[in-house]
C-alpha cells in the first residue's frame, strides 16, 4: 500500500491511475477505523480498480469545545488494517498542507447544514463539506463512499456533488452494528464498561420504533416520544435531540407516509453518540 503525505504527490498518483483508464474509489475517514469503514473499503475494492482511504482529523468540523485533541488516534494500527483490506493507497495529509495559515475558502450547504446535528454543532457541516469537496479535488475519484450512520453528512455531501457538477458517484453503505446493536463509530473507543452498555439505548430505541410502525403506528409525535421514553429510562443517556423528518430536506414530518428519517443523537456521560433509522409505512 502506497503511503501519501503531500497533496501534490497524491493528484499525480491519482492522475496516474486515470491515464491508465483505472476507475478511483475514495473512502474519507479520520482514522480509528473500525468493521464499518472496512465495509466502506470492501464496496470501493468492488466497484471500483484502485481505493484510497483518506485519514485526516479535520480541525474546521469540531467546535472549540469538542474533541478534536482528544479525537482517538492510532495510524500504526489503521496502516496494517488498510493493508489487510487491500487498500491500495492511504492518503494522510498534514493540517498545515490542507488549510495553510491564510485559508479562506469554506462550503456551505444551506437549508441542511443547520438542522439535527447542525443545530447543536454549528459549522460542524460546513468543515465537513469544506474538507469532503478539498478531498474529491485532490483525489478526483469516480465513486466516494460514506456509511449511513451519518445520515445528514451523506445528504449533504450529495447536495454539494449534485450543486457543484461534481463527476463523481457519493455512495451510501449501510451502518454496520456491533452484534447486540450499538453502530460502529470511533467515538464507541470513549465509553466505558458501563457506558457501552448504557449506549445500547440508542438501537434499542430505534428498532422500538421500527416495531411500532410495522404494528401500525403512523403519528411521528407519538413515535419521537416513545423512542425518548426508551431513551430516558437509561440513567447515563440524556438526549441531543430525537427528530423524524424528510430523508431529502430533513423538515419535520408529522405522520410516516413514504420514507421517514429518524435520526438521534444522545450523550451518553461526556460522548456523543448518534444513529437513525428510515421508516417506511
Ligand atoms: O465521517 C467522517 O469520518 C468525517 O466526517 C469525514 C467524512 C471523513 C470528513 O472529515
């Protein structure tokens, strides 16, 4: 596996493959990978001739409060991950390279940016699409893949793709779980014994609501309240916000006609954790 530093040296590499008619797949991470960033390799691996993973802590997406210091870091054991998986480069630029001292240049995707998780991250979407949109510039890939446990970070990235006439596919990977439920992410490094288990609130309230629907419930309302009763019967959670809304503008949405977006975000001690659900009548 190629290991690639600078940005320059990663648009010729990349431009190479092009040249040689290869299709590029591009898999951004941050690092701390887990099963669910290797699901998103195995589905570049099969789609397309050569994957990248990106790794990069992007400083622009976390507030001044948040943990981008303390964001759990391991690149000697992402390394023999990747090369397990096959990955053919690993692209892991320096911050100073991506956002030079006088960078001035950010993304905004309005109307979409600002709710669910927006609401209680400011700018978290903006360094999200600033960055996602510097990757596919340098990359160029032909598909990029995202899972769907971040549900509102896909949809936007689409938005940016579709609204900037960007040549590339954004493709959506299912979440991947642990067994009993919890949905793999890095964050899941932060909880405790006791915290994980709490953490399993999360799932346990959303296939509650998958059940309530398949029994015929219908009123939004009454589902949001039902999966926060789920959530607030665990002393460690205490819920960001639990929102069933439009899969394609994320406005609320009273009753589950069609698709419906269920989307939460819970803390549980000091982490912030997220998942969701689509429900179909
Ligand atoms: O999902 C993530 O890990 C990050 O938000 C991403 C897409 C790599 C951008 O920094």
């Amino acid at each position: 596996m190629k290991v690639v530093e600078s940005v320059s040296a990663m648009k010729a590499l990349a431009r190479g493959w092009r040249r040689d008619g290869k299709r590029i797949g591009l898999v951004p991470t941050m690092g701390y990978l887990h099963e669910g960033h290797l699901s998103l390799v195995r589905e570049s691996k099969r789609r397309t001739d050569v994957t990248v993973v990106s790794i990069f802590v992007n400083p622009t997406q976390f507030g001044p409060n948040e943990d981008f210091k303390k964001y759990p870091r391991d690149l000697a054991k992402d390394i023999v991950y990747l090369e397990t998986g096959g990955v053919d480069c690993l692209f892991h630029p320096v911050a100073a390279e991506v956002y030079p001292l006088d960078y001035r240049t950010f993304v905004e995707v309005q109307g979409l940016q600002d709710k669910l998780c927006g609401r209680s991250r400011p700018g978290h979407f903006r360094g999200v699409a600033t960055v996602v949109l510097k990757l596919f510039e340098i990359v160029r890939p032909d598909l990029a893949f995202f899972g769907a446990k971040d549900a509102q970070q896909v949809l936007i990235i689409r938005r940016v793709a579709a609204d900037l006439d960007l040549d590339l596919e954004v493709v959506t990977c299912p979440t991947v779980r642990e067994p009993d439920g919890l949905a793999l992410s890095s964050r899941n490094a932060y909880l405790g014994p006791a915290e994980r288990k709490a953490a399993l609130a999360l799932s346990m309230s959303l296939r509650w609501a998958e059940r309530a629907v398949a029994a015929g419930e219908r009123d939004t309302a009454r589902l949001v309240a039902g999966i926060r009763s789920v959530l607030e019967a665990e002393p460690m959670a205490r819920v960001d916000y639990v929102e069933a809304v439009d899969p394609e503008t994320l406005e609320p949405v009273g009753e589950v006609r069609g698709e419906v977006l269920v989307a939460l975000a819970v803390f549980i001690g000091p982490t912030r954790l997220i998942d969701n659900v689509r429900l179909r009548a």
